[in-house]
C-alpha cells in the first residue's frame, strides 16, 4: 500500500498516468469497432431482452466509455509539457519543441507516408501487371502528397453549434492521427496558452470550457475545441502544481455521482449518435476523465498494480496501426473482425458477445506482438518510428 507522502503521490500520478494509457489505447481500438446501434428512445425491441442488453453493451463500451480517451490523451500532453516547468524561457520552449519534433511530427509523418506509399505501389504494381497506363496512379500520388498530412479526409458535422453553424472535421490519411496532427500544433501555440493561464488564471477554464460546449470555434484544422480545452486544462494543473491524483480524490464525492449519472444519460442517447446525447456527453467526459484518474489510482493504491512496460512502450504503435489502411486486408481491425467472423459467423448473441469483445483485445494483441519483434531485430528504428518511446 501506497503511503501518503508527496514523494508517494508523485510516483502514484506517475504510474496512474501510465495506466491510464494502456487503457485508453484499448478504448480507442472498441470506439473503432463503430458497431450498429439504436439509442434507447428509439429502440424496437425489450430493453431487457437479449438483443436489447446486446445494443447497451455495445453503446457503452464503443461510444461512451471511450469518450473520454482522446480528450484524456490532450489533458495528460497538456499536463507533461509543463510538468515540473518553473518559468517561461524560449530556450525551454525551443528544447520542448525540439522533442516534439522526435515524439510527434516524425512518427506523424511516418505512419502517414508508409500506408500511402503501399496503396500507390500497389496500384502501380497493378498497372504494371495488366499492361494499364499509370496516369491516373500518378496523378493520385502527385495531388494527394501533401494532402495525406493534413486533410486527406474531410467530413461534413451532422450537428451544428450554438450558432447554427455546421460543424465539420477532417484528419489525415491515417485517420486517429488527427489526434497527433492537434497535440503538435497545439504545442507550438504553448507560448499563448502559458500567457492567458498566467493573466486568466483560473476563469481561462470557464471560458474555453463554454467553447467547448457551444462549439463556437474556429473550424481550422488542427485546432479544433477539444484539443485546445483539454490540453489547456492540464496545462493549468501543472502550472499550479496541483497533482491530478489528489485533486480527484478530494472532489470523488462529487465527480464520481454526477458522472454515474451523465453515464447513463448518454448510454440512453446513444453518446454523439444523437442531438440531446451530442449536447450531454462533454459534461460526461469533463467528470469521467477525473473520475478514471481516481479510480485507477485506487486500484493501483490497494492492490499495487505496475503497468506492464513493454504495453505502455507499444501504446503508440497501437495506436498507429490498428486502422492503418493497408492494400488488401483494409486495416488490422477489419482484417481481424472478418478472420474471426469466417470461424465464428455469428449466428447466436454468444458467438456476437465474443466476436465484439475479442476483436479489439486481438488486434492489440497482435500489434503488440509485431512491436516486440521489431524492437528486438532493430530497437532502434523501433524507437524512432515510435517517437523515441
């Protein structure tokens, strides 16, 4: 058991924040299952009939428990780049940039150039073969080049803000690395952030928090709301020493009821799925990102957990490839949902159960799997692809 020395509760938010990762990362991979749902209001069938247990199950564990992974991800970045910061010198800030660079923008890049180089060698491949010209593939590859870095995809929000504006987003080829295309930029803009939680202080949060609600913000890409709230959050945690660990342990009494509540609120909407479960699920993910800081520093305080290495190590190669597009099989996810649907077809709510819970805890598995072999023929190029993780 943990004792209560600062000493204690440093290495306690140390090692809850390690955890946390690896749970995250698995979040990430159920929220990318995107199975079919129906809210609750609009369901057809008993609640509490087979298939009606089956869809909450579903809601839960791919829409609203993994709320909170991305925007725990920009809170922690937030907190890390200021962690231990004494005061502001631009020679600081160029060595943190400088790391950024290695643990951000090359894996960035990366991750985005090695799919794209495969899916156009493999369409030049297949020119070659069938005697096609290569125009078209050329062309794809000379217009889409850069595009793969920034706004390779785009979408159109079916939710508008506060406004009446229609939201929109955008990510680059591989897709949950708009995640790493936002924490970079929002990094460079560290200067800014630092001065208005300096001058703000502590109305900063209720403001950005009100943007991040609204959603009246700038539709740029790489600076969309959720990053620049949560990132700015733990930004002021670190800045004003304040240890998450023990702050959400001394208002668990209020964050844990209020997001036990918002929790099912959201599983009745279907989280993003619906308008009113659109305008419920930032307040859900506010409290529920403290109220997973409590619970797994619990758990680790009373049954002394260690967060295995060689998974906290392969978090971002996780995260890199597991919906990677990749010619032939799609992505790693998809490959092994059809794999395991070809042996399970899933004809009963058993078969479903499995198939559902055992994808996700598979493709990780896999991934892991490849991390290991990589870093142990060549650790170093592992490292560097992986940002020097």
């Amino acid at each position: 058991m943990l004792t209560t020395s600062s000493q204690d509760n440093s290495k306690l938010q140390s090692l809850t924040i390690d955890l946390l990762r690896v749970l995250l990362i698995f979040m990430v991979v159920y929220n990318h299952m995107s199975p079919k749902t129906t809210n609750l209001i609009d369901a057809k069938y008993d609640l509490l009939s087979g298939l009606g247990i089956y869809n909450v199950v579903k809601i839960l564990f791919s829409h609203i428990i993994p709320s909170i992974a991305v925007p725990t991800f920009f809170f922690i970045s937030g907190f890390l780049f200021f962690f231990n910061f004494q005061e502001w010198s631009w020679n600081g800030y160029k060595k943190k940039i400088g790391s950024r660079i290695k643990t951000l923008l090359i894996p960035y890049i990366l991750w985005n150039l090695i799919p794209f180089l495969l899916i156009v060698g493999k369409s030049l491949i297949c020119d070659i073969s069938n005697g096609n010209p290569t125009t078209e593939t050329l062309a794809f590859f000379s217009n889409n080049i850069w595009r793969i870095f920034y706004v390779f995809h785009e979408w159109e929000g079916s939710y508008t803000d506060w406004l009446g504006n229609q939201l929109s987003s955008s990510a680059p080829l591989n897709v949950p690395l708009w995640f790493i295309r936002d924490l970079f930029v929002i990094s460079l803009l560290t200067p800014i952030i630092y001065i208005a939680i300096r001058r703000l202080k502590i109305w900063l949060i209720p403001i950005l928090f009100l943007a991040y609600i609204s959603k009246i913000w700038t539709q740029i890409p790489g600076l969309d709301i959720e990053s620049v709230f949560f990132f700015t959050v733990g930004s002021f945690f670190a800045l004003n020493k304040l240890n998450i660990v023990d702050f959400a342990n001394k208002y668990k009494y209020f964050i844990l009821p209020i997001s036990a509540i918002l929790l099912v609120a959201c599983t009745i909407y279907d989280g993003n799925k619906t308008e009113i479960g659109y305008n419920i699920i930032p307040f859900y993910v506010c409290t529920s990102i403290l109220s997973a800081f409590y619970l797994t520093s619990s758990a680790i305080s009373r049954y002394n957990i260690e967060p295995n290495k060689l998974i906290v190590s392969a978090c971002f190669f996780i995260y890199a490839v597991h919906v990677m597009p990749l010619p032939y099989i799609e992505c790693l996810l998809t490959f092994v949902k059809k794999t395991i649907h070809e042996i399970i077809p899933g004809k009963s709510l058993a078969e479903n159960y499995f198939c559902y819970f055992a994808t996700p805890i598979i493709t990780a598995a896999i991934s892991i799997a490849i991390f290991a072999v990589l870093r142990k023929i060549s650790p170093k190029a592992t490292k560097f692809i992986c940002g020097n993780r």
